[in-house]
C-alpha cells in the first residue's frame, strides 16, 4: 500500500475526518465571504460541529454557486497564496477556475501517487499520459502523480494519434492514461494502421473523466489485451485522484475519505440516502487550502458502500459512475438516462461503441433521434439492425426513438481530444 491511512481502522479516519471537517468549516467561515454568508443564513456555526455527522446541518454548494462567484468569489486567502490556477473542462455552462496552494498541490500529488500505485502502477513503469494538458486537471494532474510515485511520465497529451501508438511501441510503455473513449479510437487508429498493439508490453489503462459502459471497458481490455482501471475525479475537489479501483478487485472505487467527505443524496429532495443507494454524490473537502468547498453536489450519479475490501483498503467506495444527474432525459414522457441507451446499444454485438443523442423540442413534446454505428464486422444488416435496437429500447428501456439511423463503420465524428460528447440538446 503506498500510504498507511489506506488501511487505517474506521474509527481512527473517522477522527481524522471530524478533526479536518472542523477546521475546513472555520477556514471557510473566516475567509471566504460567500460561505459566511450561507452559514449565517442556516445558523450554523463553526464552532456547531462536534461530530462528522453535523455536516448535514451544512448547506450544499452547487455548480451555480462557481457560475455566481466566478471568476474567484470561492478562493480562500490571498493571491499570494495561491500556486496554480486549472479550470473544469466545462461541457456545459461557464468554465469552473480552481485554485491551488503549495500544499493542495502536494495533496494533489500525494492521492494520485496513491491512486495509480493502488491501480497497480509501479515505480518501474514507463506510463504515457494521453490525457490533455492546459486548464484541463486531467494532464497535469496525472504527470504530477506519476513522477511523484517514482515512475517515469511520457507527457504526450490529448491527440497526435500516430506518435501515441509510436511512442507506445518505441518506448515499451507499461500503462497509458487516457479516457476511455480516446482509448477506443486508439485501438481503431491502430487496426488501420496495421499495428498490432495487443502484442505490445502495455498492460494497463488508467481510464477516467467521462462515463463508460461494462462492454465498452471490456471491448478497450481485449483490443489492446490490458487491464482498464477507473479513476474518478473532479476539478472542483482537486482533479483525478479522488477516487480509483484496486488493482485486486476492481469492484467499486476507493474514495480517499482523509481528503474528500462522500455522501449520496436523493438528487429531488437533497435527503441522505442510505448505504447502497444510488443518488447523487456530495462530496466536501477536507484538507484544501485555496479552494475548500462544502457539500458540493457533483451531478454524478452512483452509490456507497463501506463493506471491506478485499485488497485490505478500509475506505468506503463508490460504484462507477455511470451518468450524471443532468443526463436525465424526458423523451415522450418516459424519463431515462442517455447510459441506459448506451447500456442496451453496446450489448449488442453488431453495434459500434459509438452512438449520438440528438433532442428536440416538438411543439410541447420532446424528441429523440438516435444514430448508431455498425460494426465493420457485423453480421446483421443495417435493416436488421435497426429494428433489433428498435425492439430492445421498447422492450428494456419503453422508450421510442422518433428518428434511428444505423449508419456504416467510421461515420460518427470521432474525437482527438477532450471529452466525448454523445447528447446533442438543441431544446
Ligand atoms: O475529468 C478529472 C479527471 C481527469 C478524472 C482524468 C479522471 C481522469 P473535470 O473536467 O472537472 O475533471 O470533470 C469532472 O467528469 O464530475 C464526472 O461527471 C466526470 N468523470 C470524471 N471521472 C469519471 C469517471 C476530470 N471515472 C467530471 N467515470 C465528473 C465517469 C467521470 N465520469
């Protein structure tokens, strides 16, 4: 285990965590006008919070809150505290700006050390780190974490296929970081180049910052023959490394609990839901300096549980995340999550990984239209095809497509960088 917190007992993170709860409520009470205010509004105050289980009495922040405040309103402390300035990559709405100290920076380094060492990287390693760099937590955070850990980073970036499949040749490279869609084109660029990458010593994939499904991981794991691990995170916490499956068990994500606070609630009503429950994760910060945030409602949809592992970590983990809140889409009255869609396309055999939403407003009516790919392989026709997804969508999800297209391999707009859009809402 790279670090002993790892497999502390519960009772003595808790301690740690009621300690770390208290002074993040005084730190962001005494500095950070926006926080005193909602405070004050609920009637708490810092000096209310005598056990981990006050912190519902806190109010929630909100994606809104960093959209009011922007661009610095949630900093706590002065410029000349502050070390590095990274934004959230923003999909929607106005881009987050995030803050770092010296030593939320070391943090930072510290959980993703811990989260690939814990993802089975070694310091031995050569790993290539194809997530992107700039505002993007994504590269920086992951070349931070590498070096820190002792193996050696190769900073390709997002994009610039050919020399990724160059470099994961020329250099042996042991594990690549990317994001599962990208890791998905990769295996694609390689088979038209003729470029056998299961031969090659890769041997794990550290995928993360957008959902995937079950048969997406499993398609990722046998093209390129790797081991695919998830890593969860976000830049309003800190970037990557908040949370990541074992190596061992690969069965949820251990969330490291001495930085980061989880709670599910019912995404309605903001109520805690219990252990096991899907809801929407919360997650407070514990230890961060510059930018320390309270009950932040991450739109992410998933569930706790704090059943011991097998691998011997202690914390609680969270099961992948598999959409967000805001992902919900009401199509002709039936409420479903565009990863259900997806669930249903990619256990299909004939079916590409690759798929777009298009939604429309029809007069007071939602509409869907729908296009999916074929498999260069596939057995089936296109007619076929198309009312074999017909049937499962009415079957399994009762859902009716206005509009399906079955189009022929390679036709949806692939994407270099960044993260894959797949909903396209033009209500
Ligand atoms: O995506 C941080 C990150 C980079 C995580 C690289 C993992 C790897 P943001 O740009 O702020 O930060 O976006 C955060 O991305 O709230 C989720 O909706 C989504 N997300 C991140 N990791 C996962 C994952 C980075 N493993 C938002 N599975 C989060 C599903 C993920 N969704």
């Amino acid at each position: 285990m790279y670090q002993d917190i790892e497999s502390a007992p519960r009772a003595e993170l808790e301690r740690i965590q009621r300690d770390r709860l208290r002074e993040t409520v005084r730190h962001v009470y005494d500095s950070v006008d926006f926080y005193r205010d909602r405070l004050d509004d609920a009637g708490v105050s810092p000096a209310d919070i005598e056990t981990i289980s006050d912190i519902t009495t806190l109010p929630f922040t909100g994606k809104e809150h960093f959209e009011s405040q922007y661009p610095d309103g949630l900093f706590a402390g002065s410029d000349e505290d502050l070390t590095r300035i990274q934004a959230s990559s923003g999909t929607t709405g106005k881009q987050k700006l995030v803050a770092y100290t010296d030593d939320d920076l070391r943090v930072w380094r510290e959980v993703m050390a811990r989260s690939l060492a814990a993802a089975g990287i070694e310091p031995a390693d050569t790993f290539q780190n194809a997530y992107g760099y700039g505002l993007f937590t994504g590269g920086l955070g992951f070349h931070d974490g590498v070096e820190e850990l002792g193996a050696t980073v190769v900073p390709t970036g997002g994009g610039n296929t050919a020399l990724q499949l160059e470099l994961l040749r020329d250099l042996d490279v042991d594990a690549l970081g990317c994001t599962p869609s990208y890791c998905l084109y990769l295996a694609e660029a390689a088979d038209e180049r003729d470029i056998d990458v299961r031969g090659l010593p890769l041997s794990t994939v550290v995928i993360g910052a957008e959902p995937f499904t079950d048969p997406m991981r499993a398609e990722i794991e046998d093209a390129l023959d790797v081991t695919a691990v998830d890593m969860y995170g976000l830049s309003e916490l800190i970037g990557p490394g908040v949370a990541v499956e074992c190596a061992e068990a690969q069965d949820g994500l251990h969330l490291w609990e001495d930085h980061f606070y989880p709670e599910i609630v019912d995404p309605e009503t903001g109520e805690p839901l219990p252990e096991g429950e899907r809801g929407e994760l919360v997650l407070t910060s514990l230890t961060k300096e510059a930018l320390p945030v309270l009950r932040y409602r991450t739109g992410d949809v998933t569930s706790l549980t704090y059943e011991a592992c097998e691998c011997g970590r202690t914390s609680a983990r969270i099961e992948n995340i598999r959409g967000r809140v805001d992902d919900l889409l009401i199509v002709r009255g039936v409420n479903v999550y565009a990863s259900s869609i997806e669930e249903v396309l990619v256990e299909i055999d004939d079916v590409a990984p690759h798929y777009r939403i298009d939604l429309y407003r029809d007069g007071s009516l939602d509409t869907m239209e729908l296009t999916v790919e074929r498999h260069a392989d596939a057995d089936r026709s296109r007619e076929a095809l198309h009312d074999l997804i017909e049937r499962r969508l009415t079957e399994i999800l009762n859902v009716t497509v206005d509009d399906l297209s079955v189009v022929p391999s390679g036709e949806i707009d692939r994407q270099e960088t960044g993260k894959v859009r797949r909903v396209f809402d033009h209500r």
